[in-house]
C-alpha cells in the first residue's frame, strides 16, 4: 500500500506558520512589511553613497520641510481633525493639507480615525498601536501588521461624519495617494534642483529619506517612547507620559500624559515649552485671524485632575490646598 503524502503547503500557509512560529498575534501585512523594510535599506545605500557633499540651501530647505510636515501632523491631523482642539478658516485648512501631504502619511480619514480609536481605548486590543504589546510594536511593527478583530470592530464605531461631510476632505481623500507623490517627495526634490542648482541624487537624498524618514520616525516615538518612559503629573494610571525627547522631535507633542488626561486641548501641553512649537503656530495664526475658537483645559481642572490621579510630580500651576471637585471631570473624548 502506498504511503499518504502530505501535500505541499502553499507560500501563504508557509507564511502564517512562519508567523505563528514568532508568536505573532496579528498577521504580517506582507506588502507593507516588505516596503517598509526595503525603503529603509535603500535609504541607508542611497544616502551614504549620494548625501554629500550638499549646498547649504539643500540643508536649510531639509529642516523647513521637516518642520512643515511635522506641523502638518501636529497641527492638522492631530489637534485639528481629530480633536477638533480649534477651528480654521480656508486658507489655514488648505496649508494644513498641503503640510500633512508633505508629511507622507496614511490618508486623513486613516489617520483621524486610527487616533481617535487609540484614545478611546487607549492601549489595550482595541488600540491599533498598543504599547503593551512591546516598544518596536508600538513605533513601527502596527504598520506591518494587520489589524486585530477588536480594531476593526471599534473602528467601525468611531464617528468620522464631520471629516466625511466636509467636501474639501472628501475630495483630498480622494486624490491624497496624487497629492502625497507631489508634496512629499516630487515638489520637495525638484525644488532644490530647479532652485539652486543640487544635484538630484543629492535632492533625493535629503527630501525623500533624510527628511521623510526622520520626521516620520519622530511622529512614531509618541505612539512608542512616550508610552514607555517618562513621568505622570496628571494621570499616573494610565500608560501615556511626559516625554521631553519626544516633544523636541515631534514640536511638541512630547507632554503625553497631559494630552491624554486633556485631549481637547489645543496645546497638548499645560505649559508653553519653547519646543511646543505646533502651539506657538497655532498662537501666531489666531493673530492674524486664521484661527479662532482655541479650547483648553482651565487651572482648575488641571490641578483637580493632578491632585486626585497623578504621581505628585510638580506641575506648572500650584496645587490648591483644596478642590471643589467641580470640572474636575472632562467627558469629552476628542
């Protein structure tokens, strides 16, 4: 009798095994994984071979990129859509869209919707970048993996109505693949060349994975960094914390634990840090008329909030002797 042989497994199959084998808990996202990971490796070749010798201008117009695109994320994706921290008028909602397509991130509606499930259920299995499943999880390894049951399912429950109703969204959404090919990599590139003459190679180096790469990995150290190390003045029972590191890279959005304990906020701090600076753009843009409708949390919450939950680090507003209790509370979640 001829024996059964098992048959062969399919490259799919051999890849869940291998999954499996690592003790993964959510799929590998293979495209995603390998686009990642070979973009990093081309830019590593890529700048070390082509990044120098550079112009001065090429290295100024590097950090205004990088300060555009992170105030891009700072300002407009985060405390603007998603947590409606102030209002815009046009002309400032368009150069925040510009900023957030140099940026070169998910869509909008992606990325509006992915927050406001972290901080609904920040950090447990329904948190699209939970920390507690470990720091390269967190930072960078949620990008290369499926999403879980539990975030598909919460993301279904999150209202995005005032991102899908508004038209000039729905038609950035619609075209941001276009829109992030031009602002992130082609027009940054080309400028240098047309500009000042830099040698494209040199160009590409700089705009396409010097800068991109450090603002995109500054932005993912809140979802990791500032979810492992730091204090808690404001709320010492939750994972979120105070990490200056943090705030440095990404302008500002360092002052975690106090965003999370204040998320309407438009400062996402208590205090004016001299690198708050998506705060200080925001100030400037009120101003001159730009932006209005500022929302922040008042001293009296603030301390009411620190005194009862926090870990007793000092805080920029004295404690009072007492609290009412009153406003001690914030139901709102964005």
């Amino acid at each position: 009798m001829e024996k059964a042989t098992k048959p062969d497994l399919s490259i799919s199959e051999i890849l869940r095994e291998f999954e499996k084998s690592l003790g993964f808990k959510n799929e590998i996202k293979w495209p995603s994984f390998i686009a990642i990971t070979l973009y990093h490796i081309i830019g590593v070749y890529w700048c070390y071979n082509y990044a120098f010798p550079v112009k001065w201008q090429t290295l100024v117009f590097a950090l205004i990129m990088y300060v555009a695109s992170g105030f891009g994320i700072t300002g407009g994706a985060h405390r603007l859509w998603t947590h409606r921290a102030f209002k815009v008028n046009t002309p400032l909602k368009l150069f925040f869209l510009l900023c957030f397509a140099s940026a070169g991130q998910n869509s909008l509606y992606q990325w509006v919707r992915d927050h406001r499930i972290h901080h609904k259920f920040s950090d447990t299995e329904a948190d699209p970048h939970n920390a507690n499943r470990g720091l390269f999880f967190s930072h960078i390894g949620w990008l290369m993996m499926k999403k879980n049951e539990e975030v598909l399912l919460r993301g279904k429950q999150i209202d995005m109505s005032d991102i899908t109703n508004d038209p000039i969204l729905r038609f950035y959404d619609r075209h941001f693949g276009l829109f992030k090919l031009i602002f992130c990599y082609a027009l940054p590139t080309m400028i240098g060349v047309w500009l000042w003459g830099e040698n494209w190679k040199c160009a590409v180096a700089w705009q396409c994975f010097i800068r991109f790469l450090s603002m995109f990995h500054s932005e993912l150290t809140v979802n990791s960094l500032a979810h492992t190390f730091g204090y808690k003045p404001y709320n010492k029972n939750i994972v979120p914390a105070e990490n200056r590191f943090v705030s440095i890279c990404t302008l500002g959005e360092g002052w975690h634990n106090y965003h999370h304990a204040f998320p309407f906020d438009y400062k996402a701090a208590e205090h004016f840090d001299f690198f708050n600076f998506g705060t200080w753009f925001i100030r400037f843009f009120e101003k001159i008329g730009w932006a209005y409708d500022l929302r922040e949390a008042t001293p009296e919450m603030i301390n009411a909030i620190a005194k009862r939950l926090g870990d007793g680090t000092p805080v920029h507003f004295p404690l009072p002797t007492e609290v009412s209790g009153e406003n001690d509370e914030t139901t709102l979640e964005y």
